[in-house]
C-alpha cells in the first residue's frame, strides 16, 4: 500500500497530477485517485489514497463490481459498475469518488503508482507488503453523511494532529 | 477542440448583474499566447484609456495560460491586470498557487470584470455556471479570515479563492490580492481595484480536466523541463530557502538595499538571512501547483505561523528600513498577507520616510509624532495598522510613496525610489547594469520581473559568448551588451507569464528558452505556435503595452532611475563606485526594440500622425 508522511508533503499535487494524466491523459482533481488536502491556515498538506483498509466498506458494492486485487489494491468491473455511488458513500475517508458516473480509486498502477515515481519530497512510499492493515473502523459512522471532500479534510486533520504537536514544540518552547 | 486552453472567456458586469460566458477566439489567442499576454490585448483592445482607475468602467482581467494547470512543472500561475490606481498606467501583478490551475478546470482562459456592484460581493464560478454573491459578511474580514468563510459556507475545502483583505476595501492604492491565504498578486494596486469595483473575493471550482492535443509528445517534453530542473546546480539552495537565498547572496555582492539604499552591505546580515529562516523558524517545504522545486516554506515563531516570506518581503521589513529582528518581519509578513498590503510598496514609504528624517527633511511632528528612526517596530506596526485603515497619517502613506513625497515637497522627492510611481524592489541596480535597465523600461514601473536579466549574475561567460556574442553581458558591473540581454530576457519573462509558469524557474533558472517552448506550447494546444510565431507574439505584446502605457501618459522622460542609482556610487563592497548609466542603456534599448527616440513604435507614430489628419473622429475603437 501507498504510505504517506506529512512531515515531507509540500502540497504541490505533482501525486494529483500525475495520478490523472497517467490514467486518462488529461490533467484535474476530479479524475485523480490521489486528492491532497490543503489546509492552509495552518500548514497542512495531506495527500488522501486509499488505505487498503482492514474493513474493505466499498467492496460492500450491491452489484459486485468491485474486487480486491493480489496487492491489495481495489479493481472495478466497468461492466458491472451501475454508478451507484455506494462505495463512495462507504469509504470514510473519500478515497474513493465518481465523476461522470465513474468510481475513482487507487488500482497502484499495476505495482509502479506514478504518484510515487514523481513525489520528489519522499512524502509517499510504496510498500507492496505492508504489515498490518489499517483499521479505519469508528470513522464511518461518523462521516457516512459527509461529502468526500469534507471526509478527506477530517481525515487528513486526524492524521496531522500529531505533527502540528512537533512543530509548536520544536518552534514555540 | 481547443486542448490547453480553457475555451471560454467570462464576461462579468458588476453594474448590471449580467454575465456571459464567450467562446475563446483561437486567432486571439494565437496574438495573445494567454496569462498576461491576454489581458495585455484585451486592455489594449476595450479600455478607454482616460478612464479613473477607481471607477467602474476600469477593466479587472483574471488571465490564465494555454498550459496553466497541465502537466508542465510550474504551470501555476495567474495573472491580475487592470489599470493601476497606484500609477495610473499598466498595472498587473501574478501568483502562483492553486487558483489558476482550478480557473482553468472550469473552463476558462481569462474573467472580465467590469462595472461596480452596488454593495459588497463576490464572484462565484463552478464549471459554466457564475454568480454574484452578497459578501457583506465577508467585509471587514482579513484574507484567511475571508477565506475560510466562504469555503465552510460552500462546504468545500477544495474551492479557489482569490480576496483581499481590509486594505483593499479601503483603497489603498498598493492593496494586494491574495489566493490560498499567502500567495499574493502584489505589485501595482489589484486589491484597490477589487476593492473599488466593491468585490471581496472570486472563488471557483473547475471539474473538467485540462487536456493535450499530443499528450504523449507533451509529457516528453515536460520530462525534459523536469531533467533540467533537477540537473540545475541551484536546485537545493533554492528549495531549502527559496528566494530569501538573496538576502545573503546580495550581501555578497554588496547590494543588499540597507537603510534606503545608503549602503550595499548590511552588518547583521547573520540575524536576517534566508539561512537562518531556514534553521530557526521553518517547519515545512509549502509549494505551487505541480512544482518540483518546492521553494516555499512554512514557518512558525513564538507569535505567528504563515507562508514564506519572500525575499522582496524580507528584505523590505528589514535591511530596507533598518530593522535587525527577524521575528518581528516574519510577524510583519504574516500580518501584511492578511490585511492584503505589498510589502515592497509599504516597506518603501517606511523607508523614504526614515530617510528623511535622518537627512533633516522631515520631523516627528510631520507624521503626527510618529518616530521614524531606523527600525523602529512600533512605529512600523502602528502605521501599518494606520495605513489599512486610512487612518490619520496612514491616510497620505496608502497613496503610495511618489503621491507621498509630493505631499511633502521640501525635497524629500529625490528619496521616493519608484519608477513611473511604483516603488522599486530590493535590488540595487548600480551594480547590476541589467536590471537598472528592467526598472527603467518595464511597463508597469520601477520593477525587476519584466526582464529579470538574472543571466548577468550568473558568471556564465562562455554561454554568454555562445548566445550573443558578448562576453561581458555576464560580467554584472559591465554595461556592454546589456540592452541586448534585456530585448532577450524581457520576451522569455513575458513568455512565462503568458504560459504561465513561474519566473523562477523559467526565467531565473533559465531553463525555458524559446525553442522548447515552442514545442510545448504547439503540442499541448495543437495550435502552430513555431518559433517565429512565438516571437512575433511576445515582441506585439511588448509594443501594445508600449503604445498603452503612452496613451495612459508616459514618455521617454520617465524610462529613468531615481537620482540615487545615476548619480551617487556606492561607497564600499565588490561594486563601490558604481552607478547605472541609465540613458545610454536606454536608448540602446529603444533601438533593440525599434522603437524611435522618444520610445514609440513605428506603427504608433503613424497610426497617431493619421489620428491627427482625421480631426474629430473620436472613434478610437481598435480591433484586435
């Protein structure tokens, strides 16, 4: 799975940008499967990608469409997919989103994610066996009446709040 | 289809209420390239050139690049341009960050604003649909305070704001306009003109991605650009510290403006270096769209945390005025990126005040007991605060420093440092020929991004003997060839601006020449924009400002330096005794340009003398 550290993330979107145009040849957020979350007052960029999460909530997908591949990575049936937007609706953390009534998501590339190749910070990683798979159990509840942007900010909030803790202490004391 | 260019231009009238969605003209944009170069024609095209830059029928133009928001490294930037309330001639100013990238993504090449909405407002644009908002709760808010609202209120992190803040409500005449928080379209008063058209902020959404006509030519050549970035031997330097490099780096060089430009060398240089940003308050890399460099920083002191700052911002709120602590700038530019003010301009009345009091000009009890001794913090946060608000004797300072010093005669006009009455930037021409030149000439005033010629502080000899010839365009202090290397540098400038890419990297790093440009433009448009197609756009593009700005009222007479530069050498340092020998350097350039003695275009001196023969017709009208 694709891991991500803040400390390094400049919020350039070069993951974003390249994430579309390698997929579909053309360049904007709503064809990316990797969305950076910019929280400018206080300095946070945070690159939201699916977590291969332990629960696996879009694969509840009523029509079947949507599998899980050998490195844990999420394939949608084009044939079977009817736009639905359960997954969407599921994820809680708006990893994965439609546009034009297609489920966007990290499928990793085939094993070489673009994003990775192209993150000269080092702010994300690439680790085809990751240990443990991440529980995102208790934030779905939560968030299931939330857009996928807004899932993606609180996630990216929850995932900072330690960092910030580091600089004001490196910075402030 | 269209590839590159958004396709559409949006036509606002704040008067009315009436908005029009256009169709972008390929064969303008051809002309026009796009960013700057598009709002250069559209002014040149549909402003009434008498026009008070404060009232409703001034031109606001938000303008994006054929290859802002692709996969080109830096593709980021948007250009402001209206006429300048601050100079009354040309005004423009450009940012990176992410509003142009997401301008474009709704289908836009350029926003045309005119009119003046009956009370505050904003402008709303998601996809092909716009609308005009009340912001009277916005009013009166700082640029994040701004900025934060309108994105709770649309429920959505992700749409692009461009605001001003309480100095652009109050028209002051240097009020900046900001997008994400801290990138700031600076120079020549944008924020008034958002300000006097009664508009707080435009925010948009774009959900169409942004396509190539030739893709896969198209990400060969960015990975080209890319190969030169990371090959560039200022890579490391420039993304651990950004612009603020310069502050030790003039130094160096002994042109480093201290105390107003008195001295070239600042003894605490150590306390106020990008160096020491960089160890002691940065916490994090901040970047533009889809840049590589990453040259922004977050930083946080024991008062503020904010974005950058620049060098331009540094140096203004220290060495410039005579300030040692760089806290108390880093709290001035988080405090300046909020209320929406230019820190160059703002940081220069300060300057030319302190000046002349130290000279014996002027006194406390001219600036209503304000003690303007050098670095004096209280007094710049007071009338910072003075200046926002138009308050008292910030009321005279927010007209900017030429309005200033004319105000105050008695002599102080010979310290306002400003050309055409924008304020000059922190780099003392005298021992750089080049950009002595650049401030001279550019079209919107006293101002080092029209040309940058930053090639001459480069040392690269060979190449500049390769290129043109001339060895000594490489040599700072040489005045040999550098109208030559102006005329060059000032198309790659317009270049990136027109793209848009960011001038660091394009222009600074030089690593965008006109060759691959070329490439990059025809494959990502499919339009033909060869070589010489390129060029015949930018060199029109320079002419029509050219011809604009002498219709707004300029003239040869104004294409100089502040005495200081040509008449008192510096005293010590690499570059002692230099001055800019500014008229030789001048003409020389008008020839380059060909252009006549007095900075004319051939086809203005006709097109005029025809004028004159056909007495009465007020037509004017020109067609692109």
């Amino acid at each position: 799975m694709i891991v991500v550290d803040p400390q390094k993330c400049s919020g350039c979107l070069r993951c974003e940008v390249n994430c579309s145009f390698f997929h579909t040849g053309s360049v904007g957020r709503s064809r990316a499967r990797v969305k950076v979350v910019k929280i400018e007052p206080i300095g946070i960029d945070y690159p939201v990608i699916c977590r291969q999460c332990a629960e696996r909530y879009c694969a509840r997908c009523p029509e079947s469409a949507i599998q899980i591949g050998p490195e844990g990575q999420i394939i949608i049936s084009p044939t079977l997919c009817v736009s639905c937007g359960t997954c969407q609706t599921l994820c809680p953390i708006g990893a994965i989103e439609l546009y034009d009534g297609i489920p966007y998501v990290c499928d990793l590339c085939g094993g070489h994610p673009r994003c990775v190749e192209q993150c000269n910070m080092g702010a994300i990683r690439y680790e085809p066996r990751a240990a443990e798979p991440v529980s995102l159990k208790g934030l779905r509840a939560a968030r299931r009446k939330l857009s996928p942007e807004e899932k993606r900010v609180r996630f990216a909030i929850d995932s900072t709040n330690y960092l910030r803790d580091q600089w004001v202490s490196a910075r402030r004391s | 289809m269209l590839h590159g260019y958004g396709g559409h231009v949006l036509r606002v009238d704040l008067t009315s209420g009436r908005i029009v969605r256009e169709k972008s003209d390929p064969r303008y944009l051809i002309k026009a390239i796009g960013g700057r170069g598009l709002n250069s024609w559209r002014l040149y095209d549909e402003l009434k050139k008498d026009v008070d830059p404060l009232s409703p029928d001034n031109i606001l133009l938000i303008g994006v690049g054929p290859l802002t928001g692709s996969l080109l490294s830096a593709s980021a930037y948007t250009t402001i341009s209206a006429k300048s309330p601050m100079t009354a001639i040309l005004g423009d100013s450009a940012a990176g960050g992410f509003f142009g990238p997401q301008l474009k993504q709704a289908g836009y090449d350029q926003v045309v604003i005119t009119g003046k909405a009956e009370k505050p407002s904003y402008l709303f644009i998601a996809d092909d649909h716009a609308e005009i908002r009340s912001a009277s709760h916005l009013w009166g808010l700082d640029i994040v305070e701004a900025t934060t609202t309108i994105r709770r209120k649309l429920g959505d992190n992700a749409v692009q704001i461009a605001a001003i803040g309480p100095a652009g409500e109050n028209l002051v005449k240097f009020a900046t306009v900001a997008c994400n928080n801290s990138r700031m379209f600076g120079r020549s008063g944008m924020g008034c003109v958002f300000g006097s058209k009664n508009l707080k902020a435009v925010a948009v959404r774009g959900s169409t991605p942004v396509s190539m006509a030739d893709p896969l030519r198209f990400l060969e050549l960015c990975r080209e650009m890319d190969r030169r970035i990371f090959e560039h031997k200022e890579l490391s330097n420039r993304h651990a510290m950004g612009s603020t490099l310069l502050m030790k780096a003039l130094n160096d060089m002994g042109l480093l403006p201290t105390n107003h430009f008195q001295k070239g060398i600042c003894d605490y240089i150590d306390r106020i270096s990008g160096q020491t940003l960089a160890k002691k308050y940065k916490v994090k890399n901040k970047s533009c769209f889809n840049c590589n460099i990453h040259c922004s920083r977050y930083y946080m002191t024991g008062e503020v945390e904010s974005e950058g700052p620049e060098y331009e911002t540094l140096c203004s709120y220290t060495s410039r005025i005579g300030n040692d602590d760089l806290v108390f700038a880093l709290k001035m530019n988080a405090h300046l990126n909020r209320m929406g003010i230019d820190s160059l301009s703002s940081g220069e009345t300060i300057g030319w005040a302190m000046e002349c009091v130290q000279q014996g000009l002027l006194t406390k009890d001219d600036f209503d007991g304000l003690d303007f001794t050098w670095g004096n913090a209280e007094t710049i946060e007071t009338l910072v605060r003075l200046i926002t608000y138009r308050e008292g004797i910030g009321n005279a300072f927010a007209e900017g420093t030429l309005s200033l010093a004319r105000r105050f005669g008695r002599g102080t006009e010979k310290y306002a440092f400003h050309v055409k009455g924008l304020d000059m930037i922190c780099g003392d021409p005298r021992g750089m020929k080049g950009f002595g030149l650049t401030y001279a000439i550019a079209s919107r005033g006293g101002d080092h991004l029209r040309a940058e010629p930053f090639f001459e502080l480069t040392g690269r000899y060979d190449e500049a003997e390769r290129r043109w010839g001339i060895r000594e365009i490489a040599d700072q202090l040489s005045n040999e060839g550098k109208a030559i290397l102006v005329e060059h540098t000032e198309r790659q400038a317009l270049l990136t601006d027109c793209m848009t890419m960011c001038k660091n990297i394009g222009l600074s790093m030089d690593v965008l020449d006109f060759e691959l440009a070329s490439k990059l433009l025809t494959a990502g448009t499919g339009l033909d924009f060869n070589v010489e197609q390129v060029n015949k756009s930018l060199r029109g593009i320079i002419d029509a400002d050219r011809k604009m700005n002498i219709d707004f009222g300029i003239d040869a007479s104004t294409d100089t330096l502040p005495y200081r530069f040509v008449h008192e050498p510096l005293e010590e340092g690499p570059c002692k005794c230099q001055v800019v020998p500014i008229e030789k350097l001048v003409k020389e350039y008008y020839q380059l340009r060909g252009w006549d003695g007095q900075g004319r275009p051939a086809d203005y001196v006709e097109s005029s003398q025809k004028k004159n023969l056909r007495k009465g017709d007020k037509s004017g009208g020109r067609n692109p």
